[in-house]
C-alpha cells in the first residue's frame, strides 16, 4: 500500500475520536471524585488520596497485560475492552457500595486506560504508517489532552456527580458503537513462549520517558500552590500549559517524522528545562504563563520521539506491548516522582519541587543518550523514511 493510501482516513479520525471520548468520560467524573468521596460518601482525606492513587498501580500492570492482548488478540480487543472497563467504573460510582465504590471504580478505569491507550497506539500507528507514527501518536495525544480538558467543563456544567458518571458510562459505549464500525487489518502472529516480557532494548526509552514526567506531578500537584504568592496566575498558567500540548501535538505532532527524532527529543528536554526553572524562581504572572507554555511546548516532543523511534525499530506483532512497557515506565515514574515531589517540598518549598523536577531532565538527556546513538545501526533503523532513501 501507498504511503499516501495510508494516511489519516476517516479509521484513523474515528480511533481518535473513540480516544477523545472514552477520556472525555475520564475527564467529567475525576474533579468531582474528591468532594463525592468527602461530602456524599463521607470519607477522610486519606481516602481521597488511596481512591486517586490507586489508579496509577493498576494502571502500571494494565500496561503489562494490555501489550500482550494487543499483540495476541489484536489492537480492536485491546481498544474494546478498554472502553467496557471504563463503562463499568462508571456504572460502579452509581451503584450504593459506600467507600468500596469508589475504589472498585478507580481499579476498573485503572485498568480501562491502560487498555484504551495501548491498543489505540499500536492501531493508529498501523492505519497512519510506520513512517508517521510520530504524527498519528500525536493526533492520538491530542484526542486524550482534549479529552481531559474538555471533561471538568463538562463535568461542571452538568451539576453533579452522578450526572458526570453517567457521562463516563455513555461516553465509553458511544466510543465503543465507533470501534465497532471500524475493521482491524492487524492478524496476530504466533509468539514464542520464552519471549521477554522487558527486552534489554526498550530500558533506555523507558527510563528516558520516565524522567521526562517527574514535572507532570509537580505541574499538577503544585502549580497553582506555588504561584499563589507570585499574582495567583496558577490557574491560568496550567491552562496554558496543557492548551500548548493540545496545539503543539496536534499542528507539530509530525515533527520527529520529518526530521531526526534525537532534534525534537533533545529540544524538547531543553524548552521544559527553561520554563521549569523560571517557574522555580517565582515569576509574575505573564513570565510564569508564558513559563510553563513554553514547558508544554517542550514536553510536547519527548513522547512521540522516542515512540516513534522505538517503534520503527520493533516488529509489527510486538508493538502492542512496546507501547504497553513504555506507558508502565510512565505511571512509575509518575508515581514514584509524585511521593518524592511531595516530599522535597515540604522539606525545602514548591520551588525546589521545580529544580527537582528540571534536574530529572538531565536523566532524561543521558537515558535519551542511549536511545539515539549508542548503536549506530539502530539509528539509521530510527531515521524517517525519506532520510534513508537519500543514503
């Protein structure tokens, strides 16, 4: 087939829009969590934050399972299945369990995203071309971003918290009559029995994601805290920060497919370090907006650089769980830098959990090292389609 035959039809649309939806669902139910675990179901705060956390480890071994599911059983079932766990955490906030609901919920959607995601990758990237993975990964981001920012209007406007679950259940099966529409060309291969589950190539991507997202939980845990006393624009500011990822990987989201992936790595890791360590120093409110716009800019990029790059080097029938493994490294990551962003700024203040978080990139920069250039036959593996054709 064409690599123009195989660009972005109206498949492809429709897998994003599926994605849009089933975190659209995501998006309306969790800002009304917290206060529907305290005020309705009268739970502790320590509640709040086991009910919020327990996602993230469910999700870490949803990555694990899903890339296998994928690969095996085809990315359709993976997608599919997704969506029928977010539509059942969604029918589980509704139901009268008391505090177990809530928990229930959150493992069923834990294990719903991991799915959604791995299997909606390694599927848009199929439909795109391997030549465009990085741009079909970032209209799938895309799909997700909006998804999430569009979820707590939503979730807002419709009033309350059995409404937003409601959202979440109709959501998910309205992606889910989508997916059904669209055919799958993917035919599962047999897989060797002794295949390893985290082959030695896919560590330094790993790792390098991972570092690239210690600043996701300082951006969202302490953003808004830390500029309240710089002209309380932390609102603002994230909205700049997650409206410049939704732009830059929609309109920019090809950028690693044109030229060489390591440029739009590496530049990324350098934009995120500036708005990280202007953040720490405690800007006035334009400096800080235009800070982390420039941060969104920057972590738009590490992403579909190594993916893409990754995946061009992996087999069609393990992409599925290269996408998965990598997914995992980000929840650990995520989860482990959540604990640790905490912690150092309750010892030291908000700013050092920004420095903490601009020296993670360094990690990044040297993981990345690695990923890029420590063998050359796998970077010119990694090179778009039109570079290796000039050599």
């Amino acid at each position: 087939m064409s690599f123009s035959a195989r660009g972005f039809s109206s498949q492809f649309w429709a897998l994003v829009g599926a994605t849009f939806l089933g975190f659209l669902g995501i998006g309306t139910v969790l800002p009304r969590l917290a206060p529907h675990i305290r005020y309705d179901l009268g739970g502790s705060d320590q509640d709040v934050g086991l009910v919020i956390g327990i996602f993230s480890f469910v999700a870490l071994l949803g990555r694990l399972i899903s890339g296998p599911l994928a690969d095996r059983r085809g990315r359709k079932i993976s997608f599919l299945a997704g969506l029928v766990c977010c539509a059942l955490a969604g029918g589980i906030y509704l139901l009268p369990l008391g505090m177990a609901g809530p928990y229930l919920a959150r493992v069923f959607q834990g294990m719903g995203e991991a799915c959604l995601y791995t299997g909606a990758a390694a599927w848009v990237v199929e439909l795109a071309g391997i030549e465009r993975s990085a741009q079909a990964l970032g209209y799938l981001s895309s799909g997700i971003w909006g998804g999430i920012s569009a979820g707590p209007v939503v979730g807002q406007w419709i009033g309350s918290f059995q409404h937003a679950a409601i959202m979440q259940v109709a959501a998910a099966v309205i992606a889910f009559l989508i997916l059904t529409r669209v055919r799958e060309d993917y035919h599962p291969e047999p897989h060797s029995p002794n295949r390893q589950w985290l082959p030695r190539s896919i560590l330094a991507p790993g790792i390098a994601i991972g570092f690239v997202n210690v600043q996701y939980p300082v951006i969202a845990g302490f953003l808004i805290l830390h500029l309240k006393s710089h002209g309380n624009s932390g609102p603002v500011a994230f909205s700049a920060y997650a409206g410049m990822i939704l732009l830059s990987r929609f309109f920019l989201g090809g950028l690693p497919d044109r030229i060489e992936p390591f440029i739009t790595y590496f530049g990324g890791l350098v934009f995120m370090a500036v708005g990280l360590l202007v953040l720490a120093s405690g800007p006035g409110p334009v400096a800080a907006v235009g800070a982390t716009a420039l941060l969104g800019f920057g972590f738009s990029f590490p992403w579909s650089s190594i993916a893409s790059t990754v995946l061009r080097r992996t087999p069609s029938a393990e992409r599925g769980s290269a996408v998965g493994i990598l997914s995992a490294f980000y929840d650990l990551f995520v989860g482990i830098s959540s604990f640790a962003a905490g912690w150092v700024a309750h010892q030291f203040g908000y700013a050092a959990a920004f420095v903490m978080a601009a020296v993670a990139l360094i990690a990044a920069a040297v993981a990345g090292k690695f990923v890029f250039f420590a063998r050359p036959e796998s970077r010119v593996e990694a090179l778009p389609a039109a570079a290796r054709q000039a050599r």
